[in-house]
C-alpha cells in the first residue's frame, strides 16, 4: 500500500506539492512559535548576585484565589509590577532559628554615578554584599555615611579609574551627593550580570530606601552542619506569616533578573494569545487544502473501490499518502522553523523585548508536538474529505466522480447555522455590553463568523452563483452564461477556495489595522489630553519639591507630577496588571485633559481612584461606588471612584492620588513634571528650575509624544509580525487552493474547446467565474472584517468608526483581485496552450 500510494503521489504530483507547501509552511510557522514557548518556560535564571544566599526571603507575587462560574475555586499567581517589600523586623526572628549563621537585610534603590560619565546602578547595604559574595580589592568597606564601596566595573567606565579616596557625585532619591570611594570591590562568583553595585553603610542605605522599615529582601546563609531541611521549612513558615515567600536553589534567580522573567512570561504570551489562532487557521488551511486535494482524486478513488479495494484498504492508502506528506513537511518545516526562530530571537533582542544572552532553548517537545498535531490534523482532514467515495458502492462512486452532489449534508447545515448565530450573538453582546468582556468576544467573532462561511459555503456558493447570474451574462454573455452554470455547478468544489479568500480578506481587514487603530488612538488622546507646554524629566524620577517649586517659578501657571506605575485588579476568574499614574489633582485641569466623563479630577484624594470608561465598564463599577485592587508592591486597597475618563489609552486605566502611592512603588518619586506656562514664559526661570536637580531635563510636550510614537511602533513590531505571518499564511492558502482548483479543471476546458467553445470565450468564462467568486468573498469577508473590527475599536476608544487609511483599503481589494486573477488566470492559461485532443486525455 505504500508503494501504491507513492505511485499516487507522483501522478498527482501538483495537488502533493500544494499540499506539502501548505503542511510545510504550517509546521515551520507552529514550530518557531512552539520553540519560543518551549524556552520561555524552561527558562531558569542563574543566582548571581545572591548565590551565596541558601535562603532568600521576598515578596515578588501575588497569590489570588477566585471562583469560576461553575462554583470551582481557581488560584492565580502573578508577578508583582513593583515588586513587593518585607518587614525588616523577620531579619530579627530569623537569626534566632537553629542553624542560621547569617542573615543580611538588601535595601536596594537606584542611583545614578555620575563621574566620570552618568551610569545608571544600584544601591545597597554592605551587609548584603556577603550573599554574593563581593570581596575587597582595594581599601576598606563603607563605614560612615559619606562613604561608598564601588564595583571594579562601575568604577572603570569609560576607561577612568576611581580609586579609594576619590570622591563621586551621585544622584539618589532626587538630589546629588558626594561621597569618598572607601573600597572597589569584585563579584567573586562568574555572571554575566552588569556590574554596577554601590555598596553604603547599612544605616545609610536604610535611610535611602525609600520603603522605611522594610527591605527588599532578606538573605540567609546556614551555618555548616545544620539540617537545612527543617532550617528551610522554619523560614518558609515565618516568611509565610508576613506575606512573603522563601526561595530556594534556582528560585533565587527570579529575584535577581526580572526582565529576563519578563521576556519567558512574554513569550508564553505569545503561545498563548496567538498560538491558539495560528494553530485554529493552520488546521483550516491544512484541512482545506488536504480536503480539495483528495476531493479532486475521487476518480482514482471510485476506479480502486470498482476493482475490489476495499473501503478499509482504500482509507489506509490516503493515510499513506498523507502521511509520506506529512513526514515530508516535518523533515523541511522543522528546520526552517529552527531557522526562523534563530532570526525572530535575534530581532527580539535588537528591539529590546527580550535581554541579550536570554537563550533559546529546548525544541524537543514542541518539535514532537508539532508534527504529531499536523499528521493528525491532515489524516482526518484526508479521511473526511474521502468518507463518502469509500463509504457508498463502487459504482455509485463511479457514478458520483462527475458530478456535483444535488443535497449536502443537514449536519453540516445545522452547525454552519449554528455558527453563523453564535456570530450574530457575539455581535449583539459586544454591542450591549462593555470592557474587557466585550473586548473579547468582539476578536472572537472573527473565527466565528469564518467557521460559519466554511460551513455554509456551498449554499453560499450556489445562492451566490443564481444572484449573479443576470450580472454576468449581462457583461460577459454566454461567457457569463457558462461561468454561471459552472458556479452553480461546482459549488461544493469552490468551498475550499471561498473560505480561504473571506479567511485572507477578514484577517487582513480587521486583525492589520486594529493595532493602527490601537497606535493612533493612542497618540491623539495623549496628543489632546496633555495641555501643558513644558515637562520637567529625570532618569531616577523627581522629588516632590520639583512640583512646588515649579509651580513657585515667574510664568508658570500650573505645574504636574506624574509617578508611572502598574496596579493589579480581578476580572473574572483572572487578575491582570493594569497602566496607572499617580498625580497630584491641584491644578491638573489647567495640565492635563483626561475627557472625564463623570466626576471630577480634583477630588481625587485620599483613598480614592479614578478610572477609564473601558476599565469602569469590567470591573462594573460608576462614580460613588467602591473598588478593589492591589497596588504595585502587592498592597491591597479599596478605593472610591471619583471620576470616569475617556483617555485610558492615553493616560492609563486608572488614576490615582500620589498619597495613595506612597511608600507603594520603587520610589517616592516622579517620572516628570507637567509645567504649563503663560504665553512667553520667562525660559531662563525654567532654566534655573533644571539647574537645581541635577540629572533632569526640560523637554517640550510635543517631544513626549514624539516619543510615545516611537514607543508604540517599537511595541506594535511583535504584533504586527505574527498579524503579518497570519495573514500570509491566509494568503497564501488562498492562492494554493485557487491554483488546484485550476489545474483539477484540464478535462473541463478541453471539453468545451471541442464542443466548439473558443480559447478567448473560455478566458472569458473564467473571468467570469473569478468576478463572481471574487465579488462574493471581497463582500463577505469584508463584512466580517467591518464588524469584527467596529466591535474592537468601539470597545477600546468609543469611535464607531474605524480608522483604516485609504492605502490599506486598496491593498486588501487590490491584493486580493491580483492574488485571484494571477492563481486562476496563468494555470488556465497553461492549460489552454495544450491542444484540447491531448487534454481530454489529461487524469483528472
């Protein structure tokens, strides 16, 4: 049977190549995104800074317990943003447990050097330095306030060398200090890690960390001989009991590179936010095509059931074939797959969504994972295609290999109905309700809808074919006549071909152009929302003070701190981080326009919030209610919610008070301060404000958002690369299908080239026909880009229309008619240069 199957091959030898370029471009496009999955969560990263630590004590997660709808209890657990903090008393209770011999407290903070160049690092307590461990180069360790220990690395920059006794400036918590270098000390353990510690006195560093009373961990270091067993089950009861977590072994890692931690979690993302729709439209492709490929073989198949193959023989050497294709696929999609992983890595990292060094690494299971969903995606693909030929008597089957079958199955009706509902249901939802939930039914109607064209295509076809009749005769005459009749005719045959081109033109049309939305949503409301001219920066953020004397500078008419910052809240069964700021409402209205709604802006203090309509809308809350969320380091609060705004996109989804912030982020501090000026403001005064702290700038408005533009197509590059690969693929399927089509249909136009039709009528019959086809997939598929993408961006910024620039309209129309007309136009053409005597001949 193999061997038959591989004669098969070879004399279909166009519909295998289709078919083994849509296998092997699925397998390729599955394993690079399995393979980035695979390495974010094998990814472990290696204790550096605290490999001497056995123990680490801290607060980096957050542990949530929901319900689901069906009453089950979910747990979720996720990463702090701003990482949380520990009480420093535990540090107390710990060096009292039996075998403990040290316990250091790590106050870490940043601070800039900056001598003999501005280099960003951190600060900590010298106590710390021992979890590395660090050791003594030169000089001694820090013992007075005035007095720092500097990393070799740190104090090489620029290839100027600082010794002990030098003096540097550096700036923390705001302002400059000078201190005198009383040490340079090394790592004494191999890392790739920056070197870039300072270490003070412990008392000092307490006394810069802006969190006092607690730390930002806590490391132990057992004493030799001691049981570590029940050492470590003693601190992770104590640690327990103050909300903080015990790290052991390679769990020390996650404290140390949190953006290493980041870029794993954010290739899981990419698995799981697009790994599912890659794979759902793989299968539709793979099933498509597999499906067109052994439907134009009923022939061959009916002619083995005619000669007494059996229907199990028959069913197991399309297996073969499809397997041998299968395998094929594999042997070339998994090393392209390798290799296009190699390039996305290397791009990842040149755009920073991932640090240099984060490996790639795995393959084996996603590798094995892979190839076995695509032989078993194609082997049912194949065997549901095939079921009828083999199910029903060979000479009903012979009977049947000409001519379109007059009914289709109720089953498929029923579900393609069904589909077509559910479509109609989420659309109705998306338009009643709001927030996220309606955020995700409204990307959820796209496959929807698509699974209900896939369903409903032959009648969509054969409707389609009746209602364009007139049409086409009208314009192509009895070209138009023969193009009608073969729609009509060859609908269940154009099923394939029909959903891959509404698949190409909905994803293109929808998917593509919400991030342009998204992009361009973004800058306009923060473009409009910020009405200050001036804005007051710092690479390690700005103290209050910056604020007031601002606002006491000649000219200056109101002035803003903004404190970035992250806060989780709870929908559904999930917890999710959200964008926030905290600022000061005194004058902001005179700064910033954040379109409230509901409210105001200048109650916001105290315990209280202010949200974005989209984020309102989820957690169902209005102005007056209560909210609950957690704060960056993991603090719970509930707050009132005292205005609703429209700008969310622009200013994130929740506002809140800086008091509210306090003592809650990694500093008490601010990323910049809105200034807003009276017409000729006096620039020297603002001159003299940049002056008084050191490391700021004073930058215009308009360059904020300049920047926030470069930001935002930096971010969209990830998206708009798998959107890309996505719609390709749907392309491309589309155009494959189509070429298969064509060439299945040799024996046809031979037929009608000898009943005396001419070469320039048949041209114009298949004209007809791609018009036709063309017409109805351009007008389905833009249906349910329109709503898909209408539902979206209604969700996300109100609009109800969408923007979509006038080049993007005419890609898609202009793409699609030039994909159609050159798949169907060249292979028909091929076919017409042979002479009709020697197609009629041609194996169908």
């Amino acid at each position: 049977m193999l061997r038959l199957a591989a004669q098969m091959l070879r004399h279909r030898i166009g519909s295998a190549v289709a078919t083994l370029v849509a296998l092997t471009l699925g397998v390729t496009i599955l394993t690079s995104i399995g393979l980035l999955v695979e390495s974010g969560l094998r990814y472990q990263p290696t204790p550096q800074r605290l490999a001497a630590a056995d123990v680490v004590i801290a607060n980096r997660e957050l542990t949530v317990t929901n319900r689901e709808f069906d009453g089950e209890m979910v747990t979720t657990t996720v990463a702090l943003p701003a990482g949380g903090t520990v009480p420093v008393a535990l540090a107390d209770r710990l060096r009292q447990v039996p075998g403990v011999a040290t316990v250091a407290v790590d106050n870490s903070f940043r601070a800039v050097v900056s001598t003999p160049v501005a280099t960003e690092a951190t600060g900590h307590g010298w106590s710390s330095a021992g979890l590395t461990p660090y050791r003594i180069v030169a000089g001694n360790q820090p013992g007075a306030d005035d007095e720092v220990a500097v990393d070799v690395g740190l104090a090489t920059t620029s290839g100027s060398t600082a010794s002990p006794g030098d003096r540097i400036a550096i700036l923390v918590n705001g302002g400059v200090r000078e201190y005198r270098i009383s040490a340079t000390v090394e790592r004494t353990v191999a890392g790739d890690g920056p070197a870039d510690a300072l270490f003070f006195t412990d008392t000092h560093a307490a006394q810069l960390n802006p969190h006092p009373g607690r730390a930002d961990a806590i490391g132990i270091i057992l004493a030799p001989g001691a049981d570590r067993t029940a050492v470590v089950a003693e601190v992770r009861r104590m640690s327990a009991e103050v909300g903080a977590k015990a790290y052991t072994g390679v769990e020390r890692g996650k404290l140390e590179q949190p953006e290493a931690l980041a870029a794993g979690a954010l290739l899981v993302e990419i698995g799981a936010v697009f790994g599912g729709d890659v794979a759902l439209l793989v299968i539709f492709v793979v099933a498509g095509t597999i499906g067109l490929a052994v439907r134009h073989r009923r022939r061959d198949l009916a002619l083995l059931r005619a000669i007494a193959a059996t229907p199990g023989q028959v069913r197991l050497m399309i297996l073969a074939e499809v397997g041998q294709l299968s395998i094929a696929s594999v042997v070339l999609g998994v090393p392209a797959g390798l290799f296009a992983t190699g390039w996305v890595h290397r791009q990842l990292v040149e755009r920073g969504f991932i640090p240099e060094g984060f490996p790639i690494t795995g393959g084996v299971v996603s590798t094995v994972a892979v190839a076995a969903a695509t032989i078993l995606v194609a082997a049912a693909a194949a065997l549901i295609a095939a079921r009828r030929t083999v199910r029903i008597r060979p000479t009903e089957a012979l009977g049947e290999v000409s001519v379109e079958a007059a009914r289709n199955s109720r089953t498929r009706l029923y579900f393609g109905l069904g589909a077509l509902a559910g479509g109609l249901a989420l659309t109705m939802f998306t338009t009643a309700a709001g927030g996220q939930a309606a955020l995700g039914a409204a990307i959820g109607m796209l496959y929807t809808f698509v699974l209900a064209v896939a369903l409903l295509a032959p009648w969509i076809n054969r409707y389609a074919a009746r209602a364009l009749g007139p049409a086409l005769r009208a314009v192509w005459r009895e070209s138009g006549y023969l193009a009608s009749a073969n729609l009509r005719a060859n609908a269940q045959g154009m099923v394939t071909v029909l959903t891959a081109l509404v698949l190409s033109v909905g994803f293109g049309g929808s998917v593509w152009f919400l991030q342009d939305n998204l992009q361009r949503h973004t800058i306009a409301q923060s473009r409009d929302g910020i009405l200050a001219q001036h804005a007051l920066v710092s690479a390690t953020g700005l103290p209050e003070t910056a604020v007031d004397e601002a606002r006491a500078t000649p000219g200056v008419v109101a002035a803003t701190g903004i404190r970035r910052t992250s806060v989780l809240m709870s929908w559904l069964s999930e917890v999710e981080v959200v964008g926030a700021q905290g600022i000061d409402p005194e004058g902001v209205e005179q700064t910033m326009d954040l379109k409230v709604s509901d409210g105001s802006l200048a109650d916001l203090r105290g315990e209280s919030v202010a949200l974005s309509s989209l984020r309102a809308s989820s957690q169902g809350v209005d102005v007056g209610e209560q909210v609950s969320m957690w704060l960056g380091d993991g603090t719970p609060v509930t707050l009132r919610v005292v205005a609703i705004y429209e700008r969310g996109l622009g200013f994130g989804d929740v506002t809140l008070s800086r008091e509210t912030l306090d003592g809650h982020t990694a500093t008490d501090l601010d990323d910049q301060v809105l200034i807003r000026t009276e017409s000729g403001g006096d620039a020297g005064a603002l001159a003299n404000l940049v002056s008084r702290y050191p490391g700021s700038g004073l930058v215009d408005t308009s360059a904020i958002n300049a920047q926030l533009a470069k930001d935002l197509a930096l971010s969209a590059w990830l998206n708009k690369l798998l959107i890309g690969v996505m719609v390709g693929y749907a392309a491309l399927a589309a155009a494959n299908t189509m070429v298969m089509a064509a060439l299945a249909r040799g024996r046809e136009l031979a037929l009608l080239r000898l009943v005396g039709v001419t070469r320039r009528q048949v041209k114009r019959m298949v004209h007809a026909e791609q018009v036709g086809l063309l017409g109805t997939s351009l007008l389905i598929g833009g249906a349910i880009a329109a709503i898909s993408l209408i539902s979206v961006v209604r969700t996300l910024t109100g609009e109800p229309v969408p923007y979509v620039p006038l080049a993007g309209w005419i890609s898609i129309i202009v793409g699609t008619t030039l994909l159609a007309l050159v798949t169907t136009v060249l292979p028909i053409g091929a076919l017409l240069r042979t002479p009709p005597v020697h197609g009629i001949g041609i194996r169908e």
